[in-house]
C-alpha cells in the first residue's frame, strides 16, 4: 500500500541526516526528529509546522530543500519563532538567554551543569554526589539499586556445621 504523499516511481531513502543524526526513512518525520537527542514530540511537531513539512510526511521522502531547511531551522531553534516554554534551556546560567541545545551539547551542558553545583556544594550538588534522588523523593523503597554488596533485603546469618 502506498503512501499518500508517495508518488510511484520515487523512491525512499532508507536514512537522511539531519542535525548531525541519521534518520530512519521509513518513519513518519515527526516521529523521526524524536530520535534526535534534546527534540521530543512537542518540539519536533513545532519544527514541522514552522519549516511547513506535513507531519505524517516519510522522511526518506523529504526532498534535499526541505532536508536542508528543516536542518537550519533545528540550528537555530530558539529564533526561529519556538515559544520560550518550548526550549530545554531558558535563562541559561552564563548568558542569561532563551536557548535550546541538542546532541553532545545537550549532554556536555548537563555534566557541567552538575559539576558546578557539586563544585559549590549546593544540596542538590550533594544529592548527585552521594547519587541519591535531587527532586524530594522518598527513599526507603525506592533507589535502593547497586548499593554496596550485591544483594538487598534481609541479610541472614551463615548457619554454622553440623546444625540443621
């Protein structure tokens, strides 16, 4: 079965790189752009309307122009019209500006950003270092996970020889 927007002799291609991420082409694009790190399913539907590409579009579909200007729209995201609650970084801490990160800088951002708050020993710093929960969660039950020796629960007394 074809798709709507597939005409018959064009053909798919399997992945398309955008924003330095390849794509699978059999994806729907707004679905697509959610496997580049820092784009969810909000943001990636913002990015579509604003570039003008129909969301339920294959991305191995897009023409090279649509490729190229959803690319620049995703390097520039923050003026490009995306609302403010949109971004994954407003009021950043050295600039004091709207931006939003992807990929690496995503990532690179956030170690920085967690190696600042343990640097001044902020609670929330203190929290990562001791790698217990930073936003109030209880934790009796719960992150009890790959702490000291092995095992949780009960710990048991060996039984000693000859007893049964």
């Amino acid at each position: 079965m074809q798709d709507k927007h597939e005409k018959p002799n064009q053909e798919i291609k399997h992945l398309v790189r955008i924003a330095n991420t390849d794509l699978e082409g059999q994806k729907h694009i707004s679905l697509a752009l959610t496997k580049i790190k820092g784009i969810g399913h909000v943001l990636s539907n913002i990015l579509c309307n604003i570039s003008n590409i129909e969301k339920s579009k294959k991305a191995g579909l897009l023409s090279d122009d649509e490729v190229s200007k959803l690319d620049s729209v995703i390097k520039n995201i923050s003026k490009n019209g995306v609302p403010s609650w949109a971004l994954n970084r407003r009021k950043d801490y050295e600039t004091n500006e709207d931006i939003h990160l992807i990929g690496p800088d995503l990532k690179f951002t956030q170690e920085n950003d967690i190696k600042r708050l343990k640097k001044i020993k902020s609670y929330k710093g203190m929290r990562h270092a001791n790698r217990l929960p930073t936003r109030g969660q209880k934790t009796k039950s719960n992150f009890r996970k790959n702490r000291g020796k092995g095992s949780l629960g009960v710990k048991r007394k060996k039984a000693k020889p000859g007893r049964v």
